[in-house]
C-alpha cells in the first residue's frame, strides 16, 4: 500500500537535500502563492462590487461633458486600474526570483562538491554525483516555484488592462 504524501515531509526533504537556498525558495513561492490568492480575491469578489460603485457613483453626477467631469472619469479609472495593479511590482520580482535562489544554492553546492574534491584529491564519481545531485535540487525547486507563478501573473495582468477598457467604455460622457 502505497504511503500517503505528507507536504512538510516533503518539503523538509528538499530543504535537507538543497540546503539553506531551498528554504529560501520555499519562502518566496509561499509569499508569491498567498499574493496570487490574495489578488484572486480582489478580481472574483471585491472587483465587481468597485465597479458597480464606480459607475453608481459616474451616473449620479449631473453632468459628464465638462473638462472637470472628464478628470473626475479619469479619476475613477486610474484609482480602479491602481487597486487592480496593486502588488505587481512585488509578484514581478518573485517570480524570477525563485530560479535565482536556486542557482545561488546550485552554485553554492558545486562550490562545495569542488572544494571536498580537493581536499581528497582525488575525483570519486560516486561522491561528485551525489553532490551534484543535491545542487540541482535549488534549480528544480527554484524553476518549480517560478513556473507555478507565470501563468498567473499573466493572467492577472491581462485581466487589470481588460477591465479597466471595459470600465473606460462604461463611463460615457
């Protein structure tokens, strides 16, 4: 019977296998999952609630044709548009980030499989392959961690410019 999968057994597996990077990684995808949570909130619950209000708010004024009810129109969009965007700049760095660490931890890894090379001076290939193996585990994890957030950092952007033309046409003047 095959045993059950346990996700802090797993990651604490990762962790012993990559070293300090892969915590690091494990961080920035748990930080970048719970932005990508939190702005999928915002688009499926809180969007359409500001938008309703948004053009409430557009409607009851008297007026729409002045220069001053144009900025006010301008107004509206851009502070939907801000609340929309609001984390990109965060989620953007994460994202790359992620492979980053793991390259640093790949790096780090090597260093250390080179490093107790020389001090044997010899190059066994069963020590190097099993250094080298626990390198590569902050490239897999950091590529993981990276991929699993592109898709919905995509989708989140095109959804910020498509909601805010779709606002700008409401608002008529």
């Amino acid at each position: 019977m095959p045993e059950s999968f346990n996700l802090l057994t797993a990651v604490t597996e990762l962790i012993e296998k990559g070293g300090p990077f892969v915590f690091g990684i494990f961080a920035t995808g748990v930080l970048m999952w719970a932005m990508i949570a939190e702005r999928y909130v915002y688009y499926f619950a809180i969007l359409p609630g500001r938008i309703r209000s948004t053009l409430v708010a557009w409607e009851a004024r008297p007026e729409h044709e002045s220069w001053s009810s144009r900025q006010i129109r301008r107004l509206y969009i851009s502070r939907l548009n801000a609340e929309m965007t609001s984390g990109f700049p965060i989620m953007q760095v994460l994202v790359p980030l992620s492979p980053l660490l793991g390259l640093v931890g790949t790096v780090s890894g090597m260093l250390e499989v080179f490093d107790s090379m020389a001090l044997r001076g010899s190059a066994d290939a069963k020590t190097m392959a099993s250094g080298v193996s626990h390198a590569m585990v902050c490239t897999m994890t950091g590529l993981a961690v990276s991929i699993s957030g592109l898709y919905p950092m995509h989708y989140f952007r095109a959804r910020a410019h498509r909601e805010t033309e779709l606002v700008s046409d409401k608002l008529v003047y």
